[in-house]
C-alpha cells in the first residue's frame, strides 16, 4: 500500500531540493528524481537541467558514491508506485539530448529494479553511456544485469575510443566483482583490444591507475604484445604494482634477452623492494656474469627483505665472503644501513659498538641503532628504549613505540610518567597506545586515568578505546583485583563527564 502524497508535491519543493543538493545535500538528489513521477512538464525540465549539469561535474568515484546515494532513500518507494511508471515518460520534448541521457543515467541509479532495467535501455540509444551500463553489469538484480550486458554487447562495437577509455576504470570494477561472471564479458572486450590496438596505448595513458590496471590485465589476452612499447611504458609508469606487472608480462614474452637484461639492471634501482627483488630474481634465473658483485652492492639496500635476500644469494655462491666484516667497513659511509646490516646478522658483542650511535645527531642513524640493539640484546636495552619515547625528535618517538609494541615486556609505569611529563602530542599518543597494550583491567585504569586530557586526539583514542575495552571484554577471563575494582570505581566517579552514561554503565556492571 502506499503512502498518497499530494499532486505535485516533489515538484512544488524542486527548488528547495536542487538548493541543497547543490550545497552538498546529496541526500536531496533521490527527491529530485521524483519530479519525473509527476506530472510537470516544466518541473521536470528544471530537474532534468539541473542532473545535466550535476552529472557532467562528476568522475568516476562520485559516480559510484551518486548510485550508493540513490539506493540509500527509501523514501522513493513509499508515496510512488514506481512499477506503473515507464522511464520514457520521465523525459518531454522541451528537453535536450543530453538533459533526457542525464534523466536515463539516474534512473538508471533507482533502487527500483524495474525502473533501472528499463533505463538502461533507454541509456543505450545515447552515446557516452558506456560507463553507466557498465555499472549496471554488477547489479544485484539478476534481470538488470543481463540487460546490462544485452547492452553493452550492442554498444561496444560503435563507441568512440574516448569513451571506451573513460569506462576503464568501471570494467576493472567489473573486472573484480563477484556478482557477475567476468568470464563472460571478457571474450567481447578482449576481441575489442584485438581489433582497436590504440586503446591499450591509449588506456595505458590515463591518469587513472585503474584504466591502467584494467589494460596491463588485458595484455595478457591479446594474440601480439607490442614489446617495444611496454618497454617504453614501463619507465613511465608511477605506479610500482604495475610497473612490477608489466615486468612480469616482459619477463613471460620473447623480448630481446639483452633488453630484459638492462631492464632488470635498471630495476634494481626502483623504489618499490619487491620490484627489486624480482629483478634480482631474474639475474639469478639467467646466470648474469656479475650476479655476485650485484648481489654484494645490494647487501646496502634501504629494505630488510632485499638485505635479506642479498645476504642469501651471496651465501648459496661464495661461502668466503665476510657479510659482518661488509656492513663494518661500510660503517663510516653508510651508517645507518650498515648498523642495520650488522642487526641482522651481527651478534651480542657489536652492541658494544652499535650503542654509542644511540646519541647520533642523525635520526636515521639512531632509528637504526635502536632497531639492531633490541634485535641483539632486547633484555639489556629495553629500558633504552623506553626512555627514548621522551625523545623530542617524532621519527624516533615512532621507532621506539614500534619496537616496544613488538617486545610487550617493557615497564608500563614508566611509559606512563613519559607520557605525564610530555607536553608533545605526537608522544602522548605513542604513549597512550602501548599503556592499552598492559593487562585487562590495568589497561581500562590507564585509559580512563587519561580521559579529560585536554589533548583532542588523545581524547578520542580513549573514548575508542572504551568502546574497543567492552566489546573484547570476554575475550579475557582476568580476575579484578580489590585494589583495582576500587580504583576503577573511583575513577568512574571522577571521569563521569567525559563519559558517555551507557559506557559507564556498562564499566560499572563488568567491574562488579
């Protein structure tokens, strides 16, 4: 049954919707759209300018945000019997092509099943719809999606590259949906590549890394790889996932072997490790002549994992080589990635050495120190490290809390007054979060010791803590001590303000 509202009443507020809509109400745009419901011809032409002019502002991600934001009003459905409607009645003659195509898009947004089935094929008589059908390929109604990919079956063949490139981005959503099996629109868009060779060029050209992506996943399934161009491409491409994925598509094809070659030498200086790693991978695999001398010049790589996998080749190949006695004669040069070296393969006698660079002017150098004397001898300078949280440089704040967190046996009263005696917000946050990391109940006394901190982000990791405290409440069977219960009921007395009243309801019933 539905709720009967009076003649023209969407219509009657259009200007009110489109004045909020247009402010960011996006809540508004579903009220908009039930001006097609009535029987206004004018209203309609205002909406239907207005959609116009909203949609041709919007990129890809508000596409999608719009299409969620249309679902999420109900409301649509409780005054209009949508199922006696015809999308063609949305539309008049005073409109233009493009305000009519912009009337089809957003129906094609209506959580109305029936509605969006018949957009889309009204969308499919107008061009630039490609993007919108797309979208509705990963529908959740079964009827929609096959009109959907009825569709786009029809449309492909004679849509301008310029379009078929705005779409990308959707065909890798689509790419990685599970509502609709990808396997069955694969064939059309791949015999599409087949036969316009300039839109994986063109694709590979976007300034979206999801066109990108979508094309880089495409190459795989074409019949010819145009070599020279990826090769070109590569060098190019910002994105270090998919520079790696065009490597691997390389390293699969009959390249020219001395290419490969130089490529993987230049690979061996990208800024993503992994990237690096495969390089060496593919020195390794092809026998490179100075493989050993690379693999020694990486053991001073900025990443562990690269390090690590330096350290392994060299001793698979030359067991003579003195790793240590590496990282000691480049201490001087390299400091900071040497004393990491020397964390990782050092022993308990280089903390010795290692120390000293605890009180380097260099950042980087002391990040490094702290980082291979906790991996050395974690009992003699935990406390070290603990008091380094009251250092007055960030990077080094970070460090330490990073390496206490790994550790969970440091001195939580300590923490504790680091963070009572800092004015520093970065600090008091670090602090904070290891104090969260103590027992059950002494975690709930520290944080609601902090609570009123005055400190807004400290506030608000507390307030989250709470909630995170009684949701994982069960999760340990830790006995409240006499001391601690009368403590938290104190505290409870004090904090109460800062206090939401179910929160400390629900504290006050746990600690009983």
């Amino acid at each position: 049954m539905f709720l009967h509202k009076k003649t023209d009443f969407y219509s009657s507020n259009l200007n009110a919707y489109i004045a909020l809509a247009s402010e960011g109400a996006l809540h508004n745009l579903p009220l908009i759209f039930c001006v097609f419901a009535e029987n206004s011809d004018n209203h309609k032409v205002t909406a239907a300018n207005f959609l116009y002019e909203f949609l041709s502002k919007l990129s890809f991600d508000d596409i999608y945000r719009i299409d969620k934001q249309m679902r999420q009003t109900t409301s649509m459905e409780w005054s209009i019997n949508w199922k006696e409607l015809n999308v063609e009645s949305f539309v008049t003659k005073h409109m233009s092509e493009d305000e009519k195509r912009a009337v089809f898009v957003f129906a094609s947004f209506h959580p109305n099943g029936y509605i969006r089935e018949q957009a889309i094929y009204a969308l499919g008589k107008y061009k630039d719809a490609l993007p919108f059908i797309l979208l509705r390929c990963n529908d959740w109604v079964c009827q929609v999606r096959q009109a959907a990919f009825n569709v786009f079956t029809q449309i492909l063949a004679y849509s301008s590259e310029e379009e078929i490139v705005h779409a990308l981005p959707l065909m890798e959503k689509l790419r990685r949906s599970t509502r609709y099996g990808y396997d069955t629109i694969l064939p059309v868009v791949v015999n599409l590549f087949r036969i316009n060779g300039q839109l994986i060029k063109r694709g590979l050209n976007s300034t979206d890394f999801r066109a990108r992506k979508f094309c880089i996943s495409i190459i795989n399934h074409l019949d010819k790889i145009d070599n020279d161009y990826l090769m070109d491409y590569i060098f190019h491409e910002k994105d270090p996932f998919l520079r790696k994925t065009v490597f691997q598509i390389l390293l699969k094809t009959n390249a020219d072997s001395t290419e490969i070659l130089e490529l993987s030498k230049c690979f061996l200086k990208d800024k993503y490790p992994p990237n690096r790693i495969l390089a060496l991978q593919y020195l390794i695999d092809n026998h490179s002549n100075d493989l050993f001398d690379i693999a020694k010049h990486m053991l001073m790589d900025k990443n562990a994992q690269v390090r690590a996998f330096s350290r392994n080749l060299i001793s698979l190949g030359d067991t003579k080589v003195d790793i240590r006695q590496i990282y000691l004669n480049h201490l001087y040069v390299n400091t900071s990635i040497s004393i990491y070296g020397l964390g990782e393969v050092g022993s308990a006698e280089d903390c010795e050495l290692i120390e000293k660079y605890l009180a380097d002017d260099r950042v980087s150098v002391v990040r490094a120190a702290m980082t291979a004397l906790m991996r050395l001898n974690t009992e003699k300078y935990l406390a070290n490290i603990t008091d380094m949280l009251a250092a007055d440089k960030s990077g080094i704040v970070k460090t330490a809390a990073i390496l206490l967190k790994l550790n969970r046996e440091y001195d939580f009263e300590k923490v504790s007054e680091i963070l009572n005696n800092s004015s520093n917000e970065n600090t008091k946050i670090k602090c904070a979060t290891l104090l969260f990391l103590s027992g059950k109940w002494q975690s709930l006394i520290y944080t609601l010791m902090l609570l009123g901190s005055g400190c807004e982000k400290l506030e608000n990791l507390c307030q989250t803590q709470i909630s995170r405290w009684i949701f994982t409440y069960n999760r340990s069977y830790a006995v409240l001590s006499k001391n601690d219960k009368q403590t938290i009921i104190e505290l409870l007395q004090e904090k109460a303000k800062y206090l939401k009243p179910e929160a400390k309801k629900q504290i006050m019933f746990l600690a009983k």
